[in-house]
C-alpha cells in the first residue's frame, strides 16, 4: 500500500487535492482512480485513502478512516549536528527519521566546510525536511521530525533550556561510554555531533557549561554523519 506524507491536515470523508509533491510521487506510482493508499499529515496516525480524479498535474483523494497507529519510540532524541558537506547531510537526515529521531538540529561550526545562510539555508531547510518526510512515507513513521533551520552552535547553546539532558559525542579523556542520562527514560535526550572537522576545544567547553555530558563511542573514529546516527540507535535501544 503506497503510504503519501499530507502536511495539510486531514480529515475522515473529505475530498483533497494532494499537494504537488504527493501529487508527483502518486504519478511516478502510475496509480489511477479507485486506486487505495495510505495518507498521513504528520499529526498521529494514518488515514485509508482513494484516488478519486487524476489530472494531468493534479491529484484528488476521498480520505476515508483514521487509524491511531503510532511507531514512535520510547525514548525522544534530538540530534543537533555540525553539518557534514555534500549529500551526507541528506544522507544523515534521511537516516535518522527511519531510526526514529525526535528533530534534527543543523548547526554551523568554526571547522565546518557547508556554509549557509538567508534564502539558501531556507531552501536547504525545506529540501532536508522533503527528505525526512519521504523516509517516514517508506519506513512506516506517521510523525515526520522537525529538521529545525541552521544555526551557529554558539547561539543554539545559549538558546537551551535548564535540565535538558545532552550528550556531547567526543575523544576526550573523561568522555564515558554511551549511556542513558539519570532520569532520561521517557523523557528526551540531545545529541551533538561535530562536523567532518570536529568541534574545536572552544565549542567542546561551551557545550560542556551548557550541561552536554562527554561520550564516546568506541575506539574508533566515525564519520560525521556516523556518529549522531550510531548515538541514536544506540540510546533508542538503551531505552527500548
């Protein structure tokens, strides 16, 4: 059953034109009136759907029950990241909706290479949060992370709230194994990963006073797109 992400809210028994991009992706589907799908806006839960009229651009469905399927986990992980450069970004995102993170948070760091900034960080934005949307329609998730807009990592610490549980993802000599935060079990926990480059000595000690806990994952060394992911499966099956 093809499942198509709805951003607009939706209702049982009323008549929608799907937006472009649904639209699109119904098309590249070939699938034709009377066809069945799966619709979902992000809010909880899933909607049987029909494709009532194809048009050439256009796309209309009869929406039809709700089903208050969740597959959510435990545990909320937010990951906050130094943005790797290329297409490992998309990758990065595109994997940690499939795994179940709670908002990806892009950052822009003193050794990171992608550099953003006004109608192009918007446009990235927009791109990364398509990706996200896209994995949740083929993994089975009917809630789509929030891929947050760029940030510089200085202001995005001081914007933290108190008694945030974080994980600062790092070599550092005291840095422990990867574990739950005390009292963490059904609350949320924030992971900072660095960019290709790391985060220099200045940034590890401004998340350190901002309460990020030092973790390692091993001997050795992950990429920047490896790291929050590996952090993040691993928290989740901490919590499971």
């Amino acid at each position: 059953m093809p499942r198509i992400h709805c951003p607009a809210p939706l209702a049982s028994g009323a008549l929608i034109d799907l937006p472009p991009n649904a639209a699109r992706h119904v098309q590249v589907l070939r699938l034709q009136p009377g066809d069945a799908l799966t619709l979902f806006d992000g809010r909880g839960g899933e909607y049987d759907a029909r494709i009532v009229r194809m048009g050439r651009s256009e796309v209309r469905a009869e929406v039809g029950a709700h089903h208050a399927v969740e597959r959510e986990p435990p545990l909320a992980v937010h990951l906050a990241v130094g943005m790797p450069a290329n297409e490992r970004m998309d990758w990065l995102v595109e994997k940690a909706a499939e795994l179940g993170a709670a908002s990806i948070q892009p950052l822009e760091t003193a050794h990171g290479v992608l550099r953003l900034a006004g109608e192009r960080a918007q446009k990235k934005q927009a791109h990364w949060q398509a990706v996200a949307a896209a994995a949740c329609e083929q993994c089975g998730r009917n809630r789509v992370p929030t891929v947050h807009a760029v940030q510089p990592l200085a202001a995005w610490l001081a914007g933290q709230p108190a008694g945030r549980h974080g994980l600062l993802l790092a070599f550092a000599p005291d840095a422990r194994p990867l574990r739950l935060p005390p009292a963490a079990h059904g609350a949320a926990v924030t992971v900072l990963g660095g960019p290709e480059g790391g985060l220099t000595a200045q940034e590890e000690a401004a998340a350190r006073a901002a309460g990020f806990l030092p973790t390692t994952l091993g001997a050795r060394v992950l990429r920047a797109e490896t790291a929050p992911l590996a952090a993040l499966a691993g928290l989740l099956a901490l919590a499971a």
